[in-house]
C-alpha cells in the first residue's frame, strides 16, 4: 500500500519538475538534502497531527491568561520582539564593598612602595659609591706603582751613569751641551740644594697669590735660581726658556740687537685662549722671531769668546762693531773651509764678500751686511735693495720679494760654487730647504737658525710654490721630531741639545717631557711647565683627568695634532721623592693642583696634601698642616679666588 503510493508520489513530482522545468515564469530553485528536511520538518509542525493540539492548548492558554487581563497575541507580539534584540552577556552581580578597608589597602601599598623605591635607590647609591671607591683606591694604587717603578727606574741610571763616568759638566760651547751635571741627581729622601731654592720661589709665588692676590712672574722667580746656585746648566736653561715664553728686557750685549724677550709670546695678548696663543699665525711669527733672537745672541757671546781668545791672530782694533767682530772670526775661522772653495764677488781686506754678509745675518745684524753690500768691490747688484727693505722692515721681507730672491736662485745662484752666496739666498728666500749646508752650517744652532729662517710666516699662496719648497713651523716640527728623533740628536749622550731642539721650535710639551724622563733634570721640567701653565701656553690635558695618566697625551685640535701634557701627573712624579721628609715644601707643589680635579668633587690639591699626610705616619709638619686647612678652607669659600689661572 505503502510502495504504491510512493510510486504515484514519484511519478506527481516527476510530471511537477518537468512542467516546473518546462515554463520561463518562475526560475527553478536548488536545494540540498538538510535544507530539504529542515524545510519539511517545519511544514510537519504546522501542518502535521501535532498541529491541531497545538491550537488547541493555545486556546485554553489564551482563556487563562485572558481571566487574568492578559492579550496572549500581543505578548506573542512583544515576545517576538525581543527575542530580535542581540543578547548581552550576564554580568555577575557585585558584592557590597568595605570602603575602609579598600581605602586602608592602598595606603598600605602605596607606603610599601615607598620603602621598596627607597631601597632600591640606596642600594643602587651604595653600590656606586663603593665602586668609586675602590676605582680610587685602584688608581692611588697603580700611580704609587707607578712611580716606584719609575724611580727606580731613575735611580738606576743616574748610579750607572755616575759609575761609567758618563755625566759631565755643561761647557761653555755655542753649538752643543754636554750631559747634565751628576751634582743634581735628586735624592730619594732629602732636597738637593737646586731643589730647595726650586721650592722656595714656588713657596713665593704661591704667598704672594695667597695674601696679595697678585700672580708674580714665574720665570723670573726661577731665573733667580740658576743665580742663586752659580749653576751654568740652570742659567742656560732659564735664558733659552725666558727668551720664548718670558717678559721682556734689554740685551745687554749690543744696542742694534733687538730687547730679549720684546716679541716673546709671553708679550702677546691672545684673548682667544691657550689655543690660539699657539696656533695662530700671528703666534708662530713671535715663535720663530723670538727663537732666532736667541740663536743670535748666542751666536754672538760665542764669536766674542773665541776671539777675544785670540786677539793677537784675530785683531779688532778701534771701536768694537759687529762688521769687525764679523772679520775678527772670518780670520779665525777661515782656514778651516774646504781648499777647493770659490767665492764670487770680491773681497773686502781679503774676505769674501759674501761670507760677511753671512756672518754678520747670523749675527742678527742686517745693517752690517748692508754696509758690506756698499762696500763690496763689484757691488751685489739687486740683492743690494733687499737688504735695505731687510732693515727698514725689522728683519722681516715682503712676500714679494721672498718670491724674487726664490726665481733668482732657481735661475742663477742655484748653480753657484759660491757656498755662503747660496746660503744667503736660501735664508732670505727660504727656498731649498732640503739642502743643509752643511760646509758651513756644521753645528746645530747654525742648523736650526738656517730652518728656522727659512720658515715661511707668510698667508699668501703662489702657484710658484712647490710643496718641496715650502718650510712650515709644523713641517719642521715633524721633520726634528720624528724624521729625526732622539736617535739623530743623540739626546741620550747630550739630553739638553736635544731640549734646545725641541724648544725653540716650538715642541714645548715634547721638551717638559722629555726631561721628565731623566730624573736629574725632571727639577727643571717641574718649573718649566709651571712658566707656561701661568703664561697660559701649556697645552694640558682635562682639568679632571686622572694625576696617574700618561704623561703625554695626543688630541684634535681644529684638524692639527697637538701634544697634551699631563700636569698633575709630572708634579705627583716629582714631588714622589721627597713629601715624606720635606712636608711642607711637597704642600707647596701640591698646591699648584688646586685648578685640577680628582675623581670626586675634591680637588688634587685636598686629595694629594691629605694622602701625604696620612702616609708620613706621624703629627708631620705643623705647620704645613695648618697651612693646607687655611688654603683648603678659602678654597671652599671662595673658589674663584685665585683658582682659576
């Protein structure tokens, strides 16, 4: 029964598709099975044996609410309604909150987190003061190694110098200096008397600036030193560093000689700073003037010491003057040139005409070679004018004339067998500076007075110029430094020959440091330094660098390397050897450190005087004690004093 009626079911919905299939009015749909059961589960609700049930208990359903006031239909309505609106997520009821104790749990944490910050910060304070601490006990450490090691290093040679007899005194020679004198090798416990008399011009200097607030001159109050011990080492030194770095003075040798130290650096102003004091254009014109002026005079005490020597093969006769002096040691001196010489020219009474004219420029002196220009037998032609523009400009030619005088030797002089015609031509026109003369030019004051003039002071720039043929300071400080070095100069058999090279040419930080490392002349070094850290002409490292650095430190400057020197450390080096026995004058020095800063706020001064005092091991010297509370205090007081130099 059952089959027969699926099968007519069948065939009516296969006679419905096709005449569904068959007509353009309505577009067929497509569904798959659960679509198909899920729309037939619904037509079974509505239409289906449980439908009528369903009215019915709507029915009784609507009666019942409808004896209570209720419109069933229109809860239905209202139902619908809000079964649309999306459903929110419960939110869970909240329970009755204690707003004291809510209150009295944030102070709580708010006081714990107080002392938690608290000690966070004192922990992390501890812990950077406990390093700072031992990075200064470290650095005390490794300076005081430091310096033993090179004490001892110090006091080694000077013993094997004393014993192979190496050490002698200085000689009264021009042209070089002997070793450095074994009566000044500094004691490991006691003061030399050179280092006394050091020390009490620094206790001077240091008073007047103390009580009078006025800053006496440093050189001069050393220069008194080389007097007051007749030491000619220590006069020596004082004269060559005066003549740079300090005031001027008359010469006491000649009037038409130009005053010591009139054009010294130490007589220029630089407001611009320690910097500009020494790298400036205007400062390497006063450098090499100052520099020649001395090589001058001592070119002339040692031509007036040879021929007064010998005034009966070398007469001066008449009124001394320079173009007499001039012959006077042509005469003596003469001979002993090469037999194969030629001079051009002519004579006069005998000498060559150019070889006057050589001796009285190197004597500083261009009026008398011009006298020898006029009295020349054959003239000199057109180097006659350059000599008078030489003296009517104070020794120093225009750029245009340089520049002629240079062609002129290209040309002509180069060619010369005259040797002092073309040494004249290259001094005035600073050409050829890789030829040294060295027939003539055989010592070194003669050599550095020919490099020296042959320096190029001038701003102008030619085309001309070959870079062979240009001399500048920094040239020629790189060319005695390093091209040489202390190899060449022999600075270990003649240390202050090679202090005179690197001084007048400018090397001051190479020169203090220099003879820092020879323990007899690390007394000289002290005070040098000291001369140009109040001339503000030291070029010295950070203010708050550390006193057990190196030496000598190297900076960039503007595109220019300079030397650095470390002040503190060359104080604390040499003040090593005695501020156990001499308290009082090791405060003195210490006191010198009062611009530079230790690690801490405190300055070298108070950390250096304090340490001495604790190692010394006793009560010590009271008075520097109380002179190092009076200082500390108006230190603190009034910083800006007389701190700052």
């Amino acid at each position: 029964m059952d089959s027969v009626e699926l099968e007519s079911l069948l065939q009516q919905a296969e006679q419905l598709s096709a005449s569904i299939s068959g007509t353009e009015d309505f577009p067929r749909l497509e569904k798959n099975i659960n679509q198909i059961l899920q729309n037939s589960s619904d037509l079974w609700t509505r239409t289906g044996a449980n439908a009528g049930a369903s009215a019915s208990s709507m029915a009784k359903a609507s009666v019942l609410l409808g004896a209570k006031g209720l419109d069933l239909p229109q809860m239905q309505n209202q139902l619908k309604k809000l079964e649309d609106v999306p459903v929110l997520q419960t939110l869970e009821s909240s329970e009755e909150q204690d707003l004291e104790g809510l209150l009295r749990n944030e102070r709580q944490k708010i006081i714990v987190g107080l002392i938690e910050e608290t000690s966070r910060r004192v922990l992390e304070d501890s812990q950077r003061r406990h390093w700072d601490s031992m990075m200064r006990h470290w650095q005390t450490q490794k300076q005081e190694i430091l310096t033993s090691l090179v004490a001892s290093q110090d006091l080694m040679v000077d013993l094997s110098g004393v014993n192979a007899g190496q050490v002698a005194a200085p000689t009264s020679d021009s042209f070089g200096w002997g070793g450095a004198g074994s009566k000044h090798v500094a004691s490991q416990h006691n003061l030399t008397r050179l280092q006394m008399l050091y020390a009490r011009q620094v206790t001077v200097l240091n008073e007047k600036q103390v009580q009078q607030g006025l800053l006496p001159n440093t050189a001069l109050l050393f220069k008194e030193v080389g007097a007051m011990s007749d030491d000619l080492l220590t006069q020596e030194i004082w004269e060559m560093v005066l003549a740079v770095v300090g005031p001027g003075h008359t010469s006491v040798t000649s009037s038409k000689l130009p005053s010591v130290l009139d054009d010294s650096l130490a007589n220029t102003s630089f407001p611009e700073g320690v910097y500009e004091s020494r790298l400036s254009d205007r400062a390497h014109r006063q450098l090499v003037k100052s520099s020649l002026n001395y090589l001058h005079r001592r070119f002339r005490k040692y031509v007036q010491s040879l021929v007064y020597e010998d005034l009966y093969n070398a007469p001066i006769g008449g009124p001394p003057s320079v173009m007499k002096l001039a012959k006077a040691f042509l005469n003596l001196t003469f001979k002993s040139l090469p037999s194969h010489s030629q001079f051009e020219d002519g004579r006069i009474d005998g000498l060559p005409v150019w070889a006057l004219v050589y001796v009285c420029l190197r004597l500083g002196d261009p009026e008398s070679a011009l006298e020898v220009s006029e009295k020349a037998p054959q003239g000199l032609g057109d180097f006659h004018p350059v000599l008078e523009e030489l003296v009517k400009s104070g020794s120093q030619l225009s750029y245009n004339t340089i520049t002629k005088l240079t062609l002129t030797y290209r040309r002509l002089v180069h060619k010369s067998s005259d040797v002092f015609k073309k040494l004249v031509y290259c001094v005035l026109g600073q050409c050829d500076v890789m030829d040294n003369h060295s027939v003539v030019c055989d010592k070194l004051e003669d050599y550095l007075w020919l490099k020296l003039s042959q320096v190029k002071l001038y701003s102008h720039s030619s085309s001309e110029d070959l870079s062979s043929e240009v001399l500048t300071l920094e040239r020629l400080q790189s060319m005695l430094l390093e091209d040489y070095g202390e190899t060449h100069f022999q600075a270990s058999q003649q240390p202050f020959m090679y202090f005179q090279v690197l001084w007048l040419s400018g090397l001051f930080e190479d020169a203090v440091e220099f003879l820092a490392r020879h323990a007899q002349l690390r007394v000289h070094a002290v005070h040098i330094a000291v001369v140009l850290l109040e001339q503000n002409l030291l070029f010295q490292s950070d203010l708050n660098s550390s006193a057990g650095g190196q030496l000598l430190g190297i900076k960039r400057h503007r595109n220019v390397q300079i030397k650095q020197l470390n002040f503190p450390r060359l104080v604390m080096l040499y003040v090593k050897s005695f501020e156990k026995t001499n308290p009082s004058e090791a405060l003195q020095y210490f006191f010198l450190l009062r611009s530079s800063h230790a690690m801490t706020d405190s300055t070298l001064f108070g950390d250096s005087s304090e340490n001495m005092f604790l190692q010394c091991g006793r009560v010590g010297d009271r008075d520097a004690r109380l002179r190092h509370n009076v200082w500390n205090s108006r230190l603190q007081r009034y910083p800006s004093s007389w701190v700052d130099r």
